[in-house]
C-alpha cells in the first residue's frame, strides 16, 4: 500500500463535532486577582477558599510554561482566554432531568450519550459536566445510602469542607507545575468522591467532560478519596464540539488511597484533534496523580487517548504505603497532526511496592508521539519491582514514536524491567488479512486493536466496547 | 478456471517472471515445482495481489475475470486463496475472531449475511477436530507463538474453513515432520473436489507422495521449463534440478 493510501485510510472527520448555542454567562477574556475572586464568588466559595485559590495564583505568576516535552505549539496568550462561562441561571440549578434545558440533553444525544437512558440502563451515575457548571447529578442518593460521597468539587468545598481542606492539593501541591498551578488558582468545577472505610462503591462512577463555550478554558478539579478497605471505579469520558480557536484544558485529578484501598481510575478521552493542518484542537495540559498513601492500598490508571492537539499528561502513582501497587495501562492514538508526550511515573517510596506500565502508542498521518516514564525507586523502598512494556505502533511513513524512559533506582533490592518496541503497522499482517478477503479497513482496526488489548482488558466492560469503537472511528478512512 | 498468460513480474527493476504461462482446469491439482529463487512464491504472492511486485506484461484471469484489476481481498472473495509459507503472527487477535471475520466477508460478497454465531461455533469445532487440532488455538492470538507446524495447520484450517475455488499452497509443506505432513495432507486432499483447483508450490517431491497432483511444472529462471504428470516429481526427486536446466538452456 502507497503511503498515500495509507493516509487516506486513517482521514476522518471528527464525528461529534457541533456546538450548542446556550446562553452562557461568561468572563470577558483576561486573568488577575479580580478574576479569581469572581469564581469563587460565583461559586459561593468561602474565604479559604478563595485565599488558597490567591496563593496558587501568586505562585504561578512567578513559574514559566514547561519547555522539555516533545511538542511544538505557539505560546498560549493567558490574557486571551476567558475563565468563567455557566450555563443560564446558575442559582436556580435543575433538581431532575426533566427540567434540564433540552437543548443540553439534545447535546448529549449527539454524542451518543443519552444521560438518563444511560444512567438507568447501566446504573452508573453520572456528574455532568457541561461547561463549567455541573447540571446534572443522578443517583446520589442511592450513592449516599452506601455512604460514598459523589458531587461537584464545588458542593463539597461548601458541604464537606473539613474533607477538602485536608487533601485539595496534598497529592498535587499548587505549585507543583505550571499548569497545575493555574488550575488551582482558576478551577470552576470537576468531580469529587469520598468512599468511607470498608465501602465497595456500590456502581462505577462516569464523568462526561465537555467544552463548549468559544473561547473558554477548562480547568476541571477532580478529588477521590478512598479510606481504609474501601474501593471505587471512577470512568471519565470526554468529547468537545468541532472549533476553530484553540482550547486550552488544564485539569488536575487527585486521588488519595488509604489502606488497603483500591482505586481504578479510567479515561476515554475523544476531544477535538484539530482539522488535517492542526487548526483549531484542543490543548490538554493535564495533571493526574494518586497517592498510595496507605500500606497495600492500590491505584489503578487506564487511559484511552485519541484526540487533542496537544497532550501533555502522565498519570502518575507515589506509592508510599507498605506494599502499595500502581498501574498503569494506556493506549493513546495521534493522527493527522496532532501531538502527543505523555506517560507516567511511579515513585516507589514504601517497601515492597510493585508497579507495572503498560504503554501503547499509536501513530498515524503526520503525528508525533513520545511515551515519557520516570521509575524512582528511592533508598527505602526495599524489594520495589517495576515492569514497563512500552509498544509503538507506527501507521505510515509520516509519523514519529518516541520512547524517553528515566530510570532513578536507589535501592539494590530493587527489580525493574523494561522493554520497548517500535513497529509498522505490518504491511505483511494487512497482506494476510486482506488475502483472508477482510477488507483493508477491517483488517487496520484489527490489527490496532488486537496491538491495544494488553490495555482494553483493563478498562471496565462497557469502556472496553466504547475504546474500541472509537478507536476505529479514529482511524476510520475513505477506503475505496 | 485459472489463466495464466505470458505473465512478466519484476521486483525492483529485476525480472522475476519473464513470460510464464499457466492453464489451470477445475478439479485439478498443479504443483509448481523448481530450484531456490526460480520464482515459485513470486507466483502465488502475484496471483494473490500482494504488492511490491511490478506486473510489466501478461494477464491473469480467474473465471474470465481480470484477477490483476481486483482487490487483494475482491480476490480472495471471488475464492482465490493463499496458503502463506510464512503466516505473520497478529497479536492480540483471537485465531477465532480472524476465521469469524474471513468467512463473514466472504459471506458478504455472496450476500449472504453473517453466518450466525452456534452454526460458526458448530463448523469450527468439527473444522478444527479434522485438523487435530485443540480448541484451545482458537483463543490465541492468530500464529503467535505458534510452532511452524502448529501455522501450517493453521493455513489449512483457514483453507477448510473457507472452502476456496481455488487453493494456493506456498511450501505448505516446509518446516513439517512427517505427522504433521500428514495431517496438512489430509486437510489438502479434504478439500478436492470436482469444482475445487489447487496449485502447490513447494520445493520437495515429498508432498507429493501425499498429495498426488495432476500434473507438475518445474519452473527455471522465470518459466515452466517442463511439464508433466505426478512421475516427473518423482523423477526430479532422483535427478535433481540440474538437467532441467541443462535441457531448458539447450
């Protein structure tokens, strides 16, 4: 096959792509004190809050923008951005379903994600984010029951604030980047979860991220807690509608596990890519990071990454408790022009932590992708295993893989493994499916999948149908 | 059923096939026989569609059709099927999953729909206990870590399977021990029927003694030098290549 053929093979629209028009009340563009003050006004915060949001600020005008990932994208103008946008009336916020503007729920469809049939059918309850302001929140109730704590990060700062003063920013300090930096100072909404001891949440817990007002960075803050014994399945799923302007997203996510507690954190991430020249995708600056604070407690990352512009993401696992485990299993897809550094780390602080990696990358048209893993295996953390399986598959002849491993290994009782491989998409294995009479098309999302199954059988059953599906969405093409 | 007609192929500006001709009836099993680099796989891989070959004359047709105008996979659906001498190694792909999604676009292209899924299960089991082979293949990803045997087998359960018109073997035969042999022997000769043509490539008679073909071409330098009946095998067996050539080169 031509490299040709091979590029219109992985051409495709981006498929959720539309934009609702919903009254928003929305910041004019620009950054300072009086911004931050707005939010947290508007999000009736109490003083503490706005004073942590201030120190955040103050520490993030002194930092400069990270420079050391492989990516290329012209300096983002944070003047230019607007940093609050809610849907219409704010304070009189729908009590059920039936009272959320249609037009959101129209929105929703055309995504293929009925809220309420979705809910019910699957029983997940879901937080909805729609721009900044979570409008929906179903099944709390039944949640609340079993004693788990489910809501916006906003409802929690006002009703569980002895809860988010002790761990908003104890896995992700304020300054601890850039970009977290800036999310601490302007971030207006995001999830919040609290399992108390020996709870097993009793459903799996979905999170629709969206972006949709022009202009409007989002800056979404997530917090999971999980105290002794206790476990909890977190899916978040993300899809944006098609624009032109760049998008800057900058979120955090922290998780805290206790002992014995087991946290599984999953993404399937879809957010506009950008046109065929990279015009106008989305910018995602991410920082996600869970704590193994407790000893055998465990923190479990899977993620599917197919869209954005930009990506700069590295979940990551401090693993401080007595034999804690973290894990990490991934599958991000670049296409067209899109660029990705992303990766993890693993810092093995406790005795006896295991840690394993699972990477796989995908990389089609004239994408860029780099895999970016630190392993730190400090002086205590006897007996400390890591295995790292890194996998590039390239797809053409116009793309690039990049694998940048550290390794800090201050122990000598410590194991740590790691193999890493580069291939193209085998023009010998889609020769033999096609000679089976499977059609070229078929024979890509085949073979792709069966590359990324390592890390679909780690998501949850019906993530695992979503992945793959859109997986092949992402690399659908005008075959013959 | 197949028509080969001074068919000239070059690999990078080197001629492989330099004007080779080839009749192929149906019922009729033909093997393609002749020394390292003469050309043999480069025939098959052709008919078969696979790229990086440069056809610069010559027709190939298949039931009147230009098989050198279709697909990779139109070819195989019109039920022109390659046993590979290699079989590439998919992970992550279920051997079942594979045979599911060959059979179903065959099916397509008859507009049949897909087959359903206890009559799937129902033919494969009885496909797959024919070839002795465990169940257990089925679940693992397609040839991985597959012993060279264990692919063979496989090609043939693929041939079972899909019942092609006709059936290309390349040095099915290589790599086998003599059980082996012989259970791929067994699958082969299931698959002979009045409708059904074969054309095995291979280096070595001793396939032959278990597939017994109809007729036999030794192929040198890029064309049947000579051709004849299952007794020419045998002969090539005792004599060699050597004064094929000698006889084509006079």
């Amino acid at each position: 096959m031509s490299t040709q053929e091979m590029e219109q093979l992985v051409q495709r629209e981006y498929k959720d792509g539309f934009v609702t028009n919903i009254e928003s009340e929305t910041l004019p563009p620009g950054l300072d004190e009086n911004t931050i003050a707005f939010i947290s006004n508007k999000k009736g915060e109490p003083e503490w809050m706005l004073e942590w949001r201030l120190k955040a600020y103050r520490q993030w005008l002194k930092m400069t923008p990270p420079s050391w990932a492989h990516l290329d994208y012209p300096p983002i103008d944070y003047q230019a951005i607007s940093y609050f946008s809610a849907p219409k009336r704010p304070e009189d916020r729908p009590q059920s379903l039936d009272e959320v503007d249609p037009k959101l729920l129209e929105t929703y469809e055309k995504l293929g994600i009925p809220l309420h049939e979705r809910a019910a059918l699957a029983g997940v309850a879901v937080d909805a984010v729609f721009d900044s302001v979570s409008v929906v929140t179903t099944f709390k109730a039944e949640l609340l029951e079993a004693g788990v704590v489910f809501c916006s990060i906003s409802e929690a700062i006002r009703d569980y604030p002895e809860l988010v003063k002790r761990y908003l920013g104890s896995v992700v300090p304020q300054a601890d980047n850039y970009f977290a930096a800036l999310n601490s100072a302007v971030f207006t909404d995001g999830s919040f979860v609290y399992v108390p001891e020996g709870v097993v949440c009793p459903m799996e817990l979905s999170t629709y991220f969206r972006i949709n007002a022009e202009n409007t960075g989002q800056f979404e803050r997530t917090l999971i807690i999980c105290e002794d014994r206790a476990q909890v399945s977190y899916l978040e799923g993300c899809t944006a509608p098609m624009r032109d302007e760049n998008q800057l997203h900058a979120a955090v996510v922290e998780l805290v596990a206790l002992e014995d507690a087991y946290i599984k954190y999953s993404t399937v991430q879809n957010w506009y890519p950008g046109d065929e020249n990279g015009v106008g995708g989305i910018y995602n600056f991410v920082t996600k990071r869970g704590d193994c604070r407790g000893d055998r407690s465990r923190i479990s990352w899977t993620q599917v990454e197919t869209g954005s512009a930009i990506t700069w993401k590295y979940p990551s696992c401090v693993l401080r408790g007595k034999d804690s485990i973290g894990e990490f299993y991934s599958v991000a897809v670049t296409n067209g022009r899109q660029q990705a550094d992303t990766g993890t780390k693993m810092i093995h602080i406790g005795e006896g932590t295991r840690s394993t990696i699972v990477s796989k990358g995908i990389s089609a048209g004239r994408a860029e992708q780099a895999y970016r893993g630190q392993v730190k295996v400090g002086p205590r953390a006897k007996g400390a295993r890591n295995f790292t399986q890194c996998d590039s598959l390239l797809i053409g002849d116009q793309c690039g893989a990049h694998t940048f491993p550290y390794m800090e290994i201050g122990n000598s009782t410590a194991q740590v493994e790691h193999e890493a491989t580069t291939s193209k998409i085998g023009e010998d294995q889609l020769f033999y499916c096609r000679a089976r009479g499977i059609s070229e098309e078929d024979a890509v999302n085949m073979i792709v999948n069966g590359f990324c199954k390592d890390v679909f059988q780690e998501l949850p059953m019906e993530f695992a149908v979503e992945a793959e599906a859109l997986l092949n969405v992402t690399l659908e093409g005008a075959v013959g | 059923m197949l028509e080969v007609k001074d068919l000239h192929v070059s690999v990078d500006g080197n001629e492989i096939l330099k004007g080779l001709s080839l009749t192929i009836n149906a019922g009729e099993v033909h093997a393609i026989m002749g020394p390292n680099g003469s050309g043999k796989s480069t025939l098959s891989s052709v008919i078969a569609g696979k790229e990086d070959y440069e056809i610069t004359s010559g027709s190939v047709t298949f039931d009147g059709k230009d098989v050198l105008a279709m697909d990779i996979e139109e070819r195989a659906r019109a039920g022109l099927l390659l046993g590979f001498q290699y079989p590439v190694e998919i992970p992550g792909v279920k051997n079942i999953y594979l045979l599911k999604a060959a059979l179903n676009a065959k099916r397509e292209a008859l507009g049949l729909g897909e087959m359903p899924a206890p009559e799937f299960m129902k033919l494969i089991k009885e496909k797959i206990a024919a070839m002795k082979m465990d169940a257990s293949f089925l679940q693992r990803a397609v040839n991985e870590g597959f012993s060279g045997g264990e692919k063979k087998r496989n090609e043939i359960l693929q041939m079972i399977v899909l019942e092609p018109r006709l059936a290309m073997l390349d040095e099915i035969d290589s790599g086998l021990d003599i059980d082996a042999m012989k259970v791929v022997a067994d699958g082969v000769n299931s698959l002979r029927s009045e409708e059904r043509s074969m054309l095995l490539v291979t280096h070595y008679q001793r396939l032959l003694d278990y597939i017994v073909p109809d007729r036999v071409h030794v192929l040198v330098d890029g064309r049947i030098a000579k051709s004849g009946d299952a007794e020419l095998a045998r002969e090539l067996e005792v004599r060699g290549y050597d004064w094929v050539l000698e006889e084509s080169a006079a």
